[in-house]
C-alpha cells in the first residue's frame, strides 16, 4: 500500500501523543505547566526523590516534543539514575520508557528495544498493568517503523487483550489500527477496506485521535480499487476535520483527492487540490507521486502528450529512485539491526560466560574454604591431641615425682626417725646425745609435718576441691602469727625474722595466704646460712589495687638452671639446705596456684651465693 511510505511521521506522531499520556506521579499545580516553571521546580531542591525524578522525566518529554534530543535524554538518564540509587522501580521502569522514546524518535530503533525491553522486565515484576501497556505500545510503534510486521501483530495483540480487560476503547482503537497495518500492509482488497471502514466507524463513536487516519486509510484503499465517489465520502472527512481542527494537515489528504478528482475527470477540481498539495512545506515522495500520476493524466485528458509525457517520465524516476532508496534503507536498516541483535547476542554470551565464571568462582571458594575448615579442624585436633598428649606427660612426670617425694622425701626421715627412736629406747645414749638425737628428731618431724601439709593441700587442689574464699584481714597480723610459729626452726640456724609489712587490708583467702607466706619463709630459713636474716615486707603496687609482699634472704641463692625450673614440679631438681635440709619443689608450685587462684602473681629475684627475694601479689581491700 503507498500509505505506507508515509507512516514514519504519523508513527512519530503517535509515539509522542502516547509517551505525552504517561501518568504522572505527581500533582503539579497550574503555577507549574511551563518548561521554565517546572525548571525552577527542579532546582529549588524541595522534593522528594520520587517527585523529583517524575518532574526529571517529565521534562524530558517536553524536550523530546520540542526537538531538543540532548537535554532529552539527559534528563531521562538523571531520572534513571535517580530511580535505580533509592531503589524506585516503577520509576527506574519509568524512564527506561522514557529513554526508549527518545531513542526512537531519533530511529536508534535497537537502542529504544532494549531500554523498552528493560521497562517491561521492571513492569512485569511490580505488576503495573497499566505502565505495561504503555511500555507495549511502544514497541507496537516500534516495530510499526522498521516495518517489522509479524513483531508489530504481536504487540498490538498484546496492546488490545489489555484494553479490552480494562475497557479502554481508545486505546483498544488504536491497537485495532495498528493490527490493520500489520494484517493488511500493501492489501487493497475488500478484507482490508471492511477491516478499516468498521474501524473508522468505531473511532467516529467515541472521538478518537486517529480518526482522521483511519479514514484517510479506508479512502486511499477506495482510491486503489478504483472507486473515487466513496473515496471522496472518507477524504473530504478528513479535510474538513483537519481544516476546522488544529491538527497537522497530512499532504496525502490532498495528494489524493486530487487523484480522486482526476479518476472522475473533474479537471478543475483536481488541479485545485494538486496546487494545494504542492502548496504544502512537508510534501513527502509519496504524495509527489501521487501528484505526477495526476498531473500526467490530466495532461492526457487535455490532449497536452508532451506535459503528460513529462510527468509521467518525472514520476517513473522518481518511483526508481525511491524504490533503490527504500531498497538502500531497508539493507542498512537490516544491517544496522542485524549487527545489534549479534552485539547482543554477543553480551549475552559474555553475561553467561561471566556467571559461569562466578559459579566456578563461588565453587572453588566453598571448595577451598571447605579444605580450609578440614584443615583447620586437622590442626585443632592435632593440637588438642598433642596437648592432652603433653598433659598426660605432665601428668605421668608429677605422678614420678610424687611417688619420688613419698618414697624418698617422706620416707627417708620417718627410717631416720625410727632408728633415732630405737636407739633412744636402748638408754645407751648420754644426755648431750640424748638432746641432739631430740633436736634431729624435732627438726625432722617438723620437715615431714610440713611436707605432708603441702602434699595434701596441693593433692586437694589437683583434685578442684579447694576453693578460694575470699575475706578481708590485715597482712601484718598475719604474717607475724606465721613468724611466730616459725621461731622453732629459724633459732635452730639462729636466723632472725623481721616483719617490715605495714598495716594493710587485703582480701583473698586467708588460709591459702598462710600456705603462700609459710613456705616462703620456711624456703628462706632452709636456704640461709646460720646467723642469717630474712626480712618480711609490703607496699601497694604501681595501679593501687594490689599489694606486693617479698620474702627476703641473704642466702645460697639459685643458679640459674634451678629457676628456669622453677614452679615446674616435673622438673624441679631438689636441692639441699645449708644444713642439709630436703627439698622437693612442691611447696613453690603450691605457692604459685594459690597466689593464682586469689587473682595475683608470683616472681622472684635471685643471684647465686647472695640471697633470694620471692614477691607475689594480692588484690587491695577496696574498701580500705
């Protein structure tokens, strides 16, 4: 059909009529109808996001109408990036609508696709019925102009089952229009002419915009079957309503007529419309066609065979001309289009190459992390397995050194004791014998007692039964009822015992601070040479909650193999006293868990052959 050479303008029309119908979001008062006004609007920076990406969009459409296609699409895009950061995504679909309207009107036809594909993917998620029909029209027109008519069938079927569910009769007029130009393209007969003639009866009813189209159609189909009197019944309806309305006069109108005219051998009326055909700015190759073939057939009426020779010969170059254009069109058309489809075929090749990259990516990552976690659980067994394995060790050496400590340090003085004992009940012995037998015997059962002391404190607290109960006491008190109780064994190596402690509050368990402080003067009295001194003292430490309390000798020292093991039973080496005093270790290790357990430390400082100083802390009374 010729009319459709024409349908790039009247699609343009439609697009813009279409798009200039979206619903807006917001109410804009009357203040605000002008490009100027709503620009203001714009940048007062009074609105909300959802507003302002409508107002954004909104200009865009007024820009796209007044053939400005930067500022188009730049405020189509604001509003797109708008929409996508705060997450709008009826708005964000919204102006991928939009964008692909402008992309269109300027015949970027794969672009405008995909940002309408984009619209209706958005669409269909949020189940916006109405911007979806909106989103398929728009592809309707789409398609209408590539001439793509198997694409433009399909939309404008989708277009119409949505009207006809919504009852919109204008629209559904519209989508009927568009399904005639899909069905019915270059048909002429009697199927396309009743298809468009019942078509312009139901615009006619209900006023619709493309009226004057449907007509001009069904007279041109008129015109092609060669029935000029009907013909001129739809083409004069046209001309009055395009005349009397302030509509864009459409140069076929007139092309037409004049050919209609010219069929009925109306010359003068004919060479009228001819003139106001040719009188037209916008007169495109179609209706100069028509206007040469009429032109040419008037000639011949009028027996003038060299104009009419002339303008047929104008309009067979001029029907070559357009043919080999819309040929060449058309090879660029579908070449442009074909490169696209492959560029996106080809991006989504990549898109998919890419997931499958993350895929494996992510499979790797729970494959490595999954190796990561066996192996970390490998570690962890292996380290708990190794450290039960060095506990038992430890466990199995404090064992030997028990069993060593009862069968040598306990037992060695109870068999002296005995023979003291029976030599004793013989009555061979003097007095002076007597006395120092008594004084080993004492010495020896007072170094037993207190060994049995610690064996059963330290077995208690192996076994967790020993809890500390914390109490408040003075240090000095103490300390001198343990100096007291010290005296027997002290004046036997004639050693003094000064208590410099002042008189501090502390709060531990005062049975475990006993044990700490009796075994540290017991080890300084062992170790000191006769006629030594061991000196008590106290003072706060630096952070004034704890109190640190030394036991000082000026005795044999340690060398510095027995204190890198000391308060290691296990390893722990028993050294001699000055007057060959036992020693087994335990009471230091018992010393270094109770200052533990009252939540203080415990040091020393040594130098061999000049005495030892052992300190341990002790939380402070808070309330002193």
């Amino acid at each position: 059909m010729i009319f459709r050479k024409r349908t790039p303008l009247i699609l343009c029309l439609c697009l813009c009529t279409l798009l200039s119908a979206q619903t807006s979001r917001i109410d804009r008062p009357d203040r605000f109808n002008s490009l100027d006004s709503l620009e203001q609007v714009l940048v007062s920076g009074k609105l909300s996001s959802l507003e302002r990406a409508d107002l954004l969009l909104e200009l865009s459409r007024i820009y796209r109408m007044s053939d400005d296609s930067a500022k188009s699409r730049s405020y189509a895009v604001e509003a797109l990036k708008l929409a996508i950061k705060n997450g709008l995504k009826n708005m964000e679909a919204a102006a991928y609508t939009t964008l692909g309207g402008h992309y269109l009107v300027n015949d970027k036809h794969y672009i405008a696709y995909v940002n309408f594909k984009k619209a209706e993917k958005l669409f269909l998620q949020t189940n916006d019925k109405k911007w979806l029909s909106v989103v398929y029209q728009s592809l309707m027109v789409l398609f209408k102009t590539i001439e793509d008519h198997e694409n433009t069938e399909y939309y404008a079927e989708k277009v119409l089952e949505m009207a006809i569910e919504r009852g919109d009769m204008k629209t559904e007029v519209l989508a009927l229009f568009f399904l005639g130009w899909a069905r019915y393209d270059n048909n002429t007969g009697l199927e396309a002419l009743n298809y468009y003639r019942d078509l312009y009866h139901k615009s006619v009813q209900i006023n619709h915009n493309y009226t004057a189209y449907i007509a001009l159609h069904s007279g041109m189909i008129y015109v092609q079957q060669n029935r000029p009197r009907e013909a001129l019944q739809y083409l004069h309806w046209v001309r009055e309503y395009c005349e009397t309305s302030q509509v864009v006069i459409l140069p076929e109108m007139y092309a037409f007529l004049a050919e209609a005219y010219t069929m009925l051998y109306k010359v003068d009326s004919a060479e009228f419309y001819i003139q106001k055909a040719l009188n037209m700015n916008n007169l495109d190759n179609v209706s100069k066609l028509t206007v040469l073939r009429s032109q040419s057939l008037i000639a011949s009426y009028k027996d003038d065979h060299q104009n009419a020779l002339e303008f047929y010969k104008k309009y067979f170059d001029l029907s070559e001309s357009i043919a080999h254009k819309g040929k060449t069109l058309e090879i660029a058309r579908m070449k442009n289009w074909f490169e696209l489809e492959q560029k996106d075929i080809e991006y989504e090749i990549l898109q998919q190459e890419k997931l499958k990259q993350k895929r494996l990516i992510l499979i790797l990552t729970v494959a490595l992390l999954l190796i990561f976690a066996l192996l970390s659980l490998l570690i962890l067994l292996y380290r708990k397995t190794t450290e039960k394995n060095n506990e038992l060790k430890k466990l199995h050496a404090v064992k030997d050194k028990l069993f060593s400590v009862i069968s040598h340090d306990l037992r060695t003085p109870l068999a002296a004791l005995t023979s003291v004992l029976r030599f004793a009940s013989k009555k061979t012995l003097d007095a002076e014998m007597r006395e120092r037998f008594f004084k080993d015997i004492s010495s020896r059962v007072d170094d037993t007692f207190s060994l049995l002391d610690n064996l059963l404190c330290w077995s208690k607290n192996q076994m967790k039964k020993i809890v500390p109960s914390p109490a408040s006491f003075n240090i000095r008190v103490e300390i001198q009822e343990i100096i007291d109780n010290s005296q027997t064994i002290a004046q036997a190596k004639q050693i003094s015992l000064t208590n410099l402690c002042e008189n501090y509050i502390v709060f531990a368990d005062r049975d475990m601070f006993a044990v700490v402080v009796r075994n540290l003067i017991t080890n300084a009295i062992k170790y000191s040479h006769e006629e030594g001194e061991v000196k008590i003292s106290a003072q706060v430490a630096n952070d004034l909650k704890m109190i640190n309390i030394s036991v000082n000798d000026n005795g044999i020292g340690m060398s510095q193999e027995v204190q890198d093991n000391l308060f290691k039973l296990s390893k722990t080496k028993s050294v001699k006293g000055t007057n060959n005093e036992s020693g087994t270790g335990l009471g230091l290790t018992l010393c270094a868990d109770f200052v533990k357990m009252n939540g203080g430390v415990i040091w020393f400082n040594s130098k061999e052959g000049e005495g030892t100083t052992f300190s341990f802390s002790v939380p402070k009374n808070i309330s002193q």
